[in-house]
C-alpha cells in the first residue's frame, strides 16, 4: 500500500484491522464502531500512510508514537464510557485517540506537552470535524478547571498514578493509565467510589515516557 492509496483501499485496510482486534479480543461494539469510523491514516505522516492499518505503534514528530490500535482499543473498552462523559486524555500526540473517543460522543480535553504535536491534532481535530478542548502543558497535573472527569486516559507510561490525576477523577469514574519503569508498564484501571479508589491491572505494555512534575523528570 503507498500514499497513493484510494479511499476504498483504505476503507478496507481499516475493515481489516477491526476484525483483527475483535479477533484479539476486543469485544465492545462501540469501540470497534469508532476505530472504523476514524481514518487512522489521516494521523500519521505521509511516509507511514500505507502502514497505518497495521496493527503497530509508528512514529510521529518530536520523537514521539501514535500508539498500537490494538492498545488504543484497549484502553478506549477499559475506560467504558458513556455517551455525553466528560473525558481527560494526556498525551494528545497525533490526536487520534482523542477523536476516537469524541467519535464515542464523549467531551474530550486533551493535553499534551508538545506545541508542534498538538498543533497538528487541532488541525485534524478541525478537518473532521470534532469540537475537542485541548492545552499546550503537563498533563501528569491534570486540567483543574474543567475537572471533575467521568474517565482519564493517560497515553505515556507513569512510574506512579499521578495524585492529582485522582483528585480530579469524579465519583464513579474510572482512569486507565501504564505505570511501571519506562522498559514496560502494566495497565493500572483505578475506579473511585466516594473516597475509595480501587485499583486493578493488566498484562504488560511500552508507552513513552509521561515527563513531568508528577511523572517522570525530563
Ligand atoms: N494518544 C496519542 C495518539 O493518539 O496519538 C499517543 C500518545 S504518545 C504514545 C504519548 C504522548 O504523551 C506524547 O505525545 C508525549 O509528548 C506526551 N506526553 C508525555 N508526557 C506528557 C505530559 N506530562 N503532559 C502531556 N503530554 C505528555
């Protein structure tokens, strides 16, 4: 496949990839749904067009990721949201996970630490049209204002859970987010009940690194 790729064969590309997660397990209907409406080749430079359907992470400006499908997915089906939840992803990177979830309907604020990054995400937040709220700053300290969330997703791996990422979680949200050494992660699903926050996790993944004040030091 190169860049010069029709519609229909990235349309079919895309129908592909979706079976495939289903066929690794990701079960939820309105994910799959949103991973088939976004075009994911829209979010990648014009040399990795003709791979963005395959199911890998691939690389975008500032030495960043747009991340694995299958990961994207994943996270998206842990996270259950519901239409109308108001949702905070740090790491807006390409901006596709964010669009995934506003395809979902949720509010979606997304924040990421590179100016050039999400200069390019509004752009295609625009051209697709999806009305998505977004900062230039350190994600790892939340977005107070608009605070509390119905879900947080955090896109770069963490050597703890942010506290002030929990604070700004609304009773009976949940926040899915890697923490671990920057090697690995494992995927840590944290669901607040009042004052209680219970924590579960998942098999092994390899995000970059969250950089901040409460993640990693750059
Ligand atoms: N969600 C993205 C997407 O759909 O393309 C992929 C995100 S990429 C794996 C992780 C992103 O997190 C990078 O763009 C990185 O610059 C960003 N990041 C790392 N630490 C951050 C922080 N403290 N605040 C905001 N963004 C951060």
């Amino acid at each position: 496949m190169s860049s010069t790729y029709s519609n229909r064969q990235f349309d079919l590309a895309r129908t592909q990839l979706v079976d495939l997660l289903r066929s690794k397990g990701i079960s939820d209907q309105h994910v799959l749904d949103a991973l088939n409406s976004i075009p994911r080749h829209h979010f990648v430079q014009e040399v990795f067009q003709h791979r963005a359907y395959e199911d890998s992470a691939l690389p975008i400006a500032c030495q960043q990721t747009i991340s694995q499908p299958y990961t994207v997915a994943f996270m998206t089906q842990l996270l259950q949201i519901r239409r109308g939840d108001k949702v905070l992803e740090i790491g807006t990177g390409s901006g596709y996970q964010a669009c995934i979830l506003a395809q979902m309907g949720a509010r979606v604020f997304t924040i990421e630490r590179h100016f050039d990054l999400l200069e390019t995400a509004r752009s295609r937040f625009e051209e697709l049209g999806y009305n998505i709220a977004s900062k230039v700053g350190d994600g790892s300290v939340g977005w107070s204002q608009f605070a509390p969330y119905r879900g947080i997703i955090v896109t770069a791996g963490a050597p703890d859970v942010p506290q002030s990422l929990l604070r700004q979680l609304d009773d009976g949200g949940r926040m899915v987010i890697p923490v671990g050494d920057q090697a690995s992660q494992n995927m840590i699903i944290v669901e607040r009940q009042g004052e209680d926050f219970a924590h579960s996790k998942s098999a092994g993944f390899k995000f970059v690194p969250l950089l901040g004040k409460e993640g990693w030091r750059s």
